[in-house]
C-alpha cells in the first residue's frame, strides 16, 4: 500500500489537472484495457439474445491466463452517463420536482474488474436483474445526498426517463452501497445508480479486461476470442483505460491551457501596466521628490515614498480581485473542477505570491529611479 503505481488515481489539489476519479478511495486504472463493443440490431435484436452473447464472451474471456476479471458496462468512469430523475419509493410526492441520477448498467463483476469493494450490502449476481429480482447498488454520494440517516439497503427507487413516454419505470431494490467514483469529469462527484444489464441489456457499452498484459500483448487475444463467437462483429480499437479516460478530457485539458495562457497574458499586462503607472508617477512628481531630498529626506524615505502609493492600488487591486476570484472559482467548481475553490489555501497562497512579487518588481524600478534623482538637476529640468 506504501508503493503506489503511476496508474492510481488520487484525488488531487493541482487546478491545471482534471479531478481524480475516486473521493477520496482508490481506483487502478494500470491494469483494466478496454474494449468498445457495439452489436448490430440485425443480429442481436432481442435482449436474451445480447445477454447470451455477453454471457458467452466474458467466460471467454475470462478463461485467458492472464486475465483476472471481465466486466461490461454502458459508460465508463469519467465518460459520462444517461441522467434520470430519481424517485424513492415512500417520499416522494406526485407532481415532486425530482433530483437527476447518473445511471450505469453493469455485469455482475464490474467491481471486480474495477479492483473496487462494495462498501455495504452485495454486488450484482447473475439472477438480478430477472423476474422478481429488479434491484440497484447505488454509490455513497447518492446515500450522502438522499439517505444521510436512512439505511439505504432494502429502500425501493424508480428512475424515471422523460424522454421514454408510456413507459413505466420498474421499482428497483436497493441491495448495495458501492465508492463514490466520478462518472463525469466536470463539477462535483456525481450520484450514481447501477442496474445489473440483464435489466436494461444495451447493445452498446464497453467491455473491461483486467490482465498484467500489456496492450499489444492483449489485443489479438482478446479481438480473437471475440471473434471467435462472431466473426463479423464490429470491434473499436483496443486501449488501456488511461487512454480512454485520456479521450474524453481533452475539453479539459484544453479549457486549462486556455486558462494557464490567458492567466500568463493577464499577469504579464497587470506587470507592464503597473510599473508604467508608478513610472509616470515618479516623472509627475520629480519636482516634490528633489524637494524631500533637499530637505533632508533619505533613500528609504525616498523608496516609501514611491512604494506606498503603489501598495495602495495593489491593496485596492487585491481586494476587488479577491471578490471576483470568489465568483470566478464557484463557477469553475460548478461547471468544470470540484477541486477549485476559493477555500483552497494551497491556490490561494500561491496567487497571492506570484501576484504580490510582479507587483514589488513593478513597483521598485521606479522607486529605485527615484532614489537615484539629483535633487539639483531636478529643479534646474523643473
């Protein structure tokens, strides 16, 4: 536990980098690859048969050496999910305005090939998700949220689907409480609700292989077993889950290097612009200056003189950008990185110094400039 692998993700404080997937647990992402799997309607039209195919290729799988678990998922971590309203069986009112969900269908050993442990209650086995057997493990952030002082295990949830008229939602039961990992990127952690998939059997999701082997190794092992049960089957490209969760944070990635160039171009201008306004206050006021020198006034004196008015505007400056930055950070935390906040004292440091060091260096070639006056040549220019 002491020795943590480059593919661990953690939660992590750096604004420039996306939030981490699991809060505040662990998640192994080294070790899982992935494997798009679309079936074709023509072919897999019902849901028996699409359960019987994903049955079929996960023993498969699963009988490689190497590979320690097989799972099936609609979305990964991090990829985002269906929303639903959620309704809980006992509370909520007719007419209610409902909370959304993130909603993901799942194998029976999806934790498994997530390296994750049910928290409370079971994981899906294969009879759930059969008649009589419409059940839900749902993530602690959803407990947090709607059962902070309710045991969550044996509560009965519907989700309901605005877009699917006529269609009744299925009462599911409660039977696990699973880690809080991140189904979307941005904002904070998200409520989720898993359905096992012989509930709700997609044709289209991701297959999770848990294998020491690397990509390349892995490949045409598993392309090949899957080809074996269908020889026309569509297969996308084959990658590890870092590569995955990769594709889908390039908004991200680039939202923080637009923000890390137009904070660099900011910084850079507030630097020129002060130091031209101190400037041009040092050449404004020569005369009063050559005055305090001839009077007895010494280089500190002098240096105060100059620098107060400048710690002035950037007390100013410090305080109006402290109210923006707290507006600024929420909207950041809502719609982009729950991990930026104008409660971080780690960011908030660290701003304050970069800013309060270009503001000195603006501030002090002036001041330095008029230190070095000659009160008499002063007065003779005047």
């Amino acid at each position: 536990m002491h020795h943590r692998k480059e593919g661990w993700l953690r939660h992590q404080e750096n604004f420039a980098q996306p939030p981490k997937l699991t809060q505040p647990g662990w998640f192994s992402t080294s070790n899982i690859l992935t494997m798009r799997l679309d079936l074709p309607a023509a072919k897999y039209g019902t849901s028996d048969q699409r359960i019987e195919f994903h049955r079929r290729l996960e023993e498969r799988l699963a009988g490689i050496p190497t590979v320690s678990a097989v799972a099936f998922a609609s979305a990964v971590p991090g990829a985002g999910a269906p929303q639903r309203e959620l309704s809980i069986d006992g509370r909520t009112e007719e007419g209610e305005r409902l909370s959304t969900v993130s909603l993901v269908t799942i194998s029976p050993s999806y934790f498994d090939a997530m390296g994750l442990r049910i928290v409370r209650g079971r994981a899906f086995d294969r009879d759930d998700g059969g008649a009589r057997h419409e059940t839900a493990i749902v993530n602690q952030r959803l407990v947090e949220r709607y059962f902070p002082n309710v045991e969550p295990i044996g509560q009965g949830i519907r989700l309901v689907n605005r877009n699917a008229r006529g269609q009744t939602s299925p009462l599911l039961t409660i039977i696990g409480v699973a880690p809080t990992v991140r189904q979307e990127w941005t904002g904070r952690p998200d409520p989720v609700v898993f359905t096992p998939y012989r509930l709700d059997a997609r044709p289209s999701g991701v297959i999770m292989v848990r294998s020491n082997l690397d990509t390349a190794a892995a490949a045409p092992l598993l392309r090949g077993e899957a080809r074996m049960l269908d020889s026309d089957l569509p297969l996308v490209a084959i990658m590890t889950m870092n590569d995955l969760l990769a594709q889908g944070r390039w908004f991200q990635q680039i939202f923080s290097g637009l923000v890390a160039l137009f904070a660099s171009i900011a910084l850079v201008l507030s630097g020129v612009g002060l130091y031209g306004v101190t400037a041009y206050g040092v050449s404004q006021r020569t005369r009063e200056i050559a005055v305090r020198v001839a009077l007895g006034a010494g280089r500190r004196q002098v240096l105060w003189f100059v620098l107060r008015r400048a710690l002035l505007q950037l007390a100013w400056g410090f305080g109006l950008g402290t109210a923006a930055a707290f507006a600024v950070f929420t909207l950041l935390r809502t719609i982009i990185f729950d991990n930026v906040g104008p409660d971080d004292p780690i960011t908030i440091t660290a701003i304050i110094v970069v800013l309060l060091c270009v503001s000195l260096a603006a501030s002090v070639f002036p001041a330095l400039r008029a230190m070095r006056l000659s009160p008499v040549a002063a007065l003779r220019h005047d």
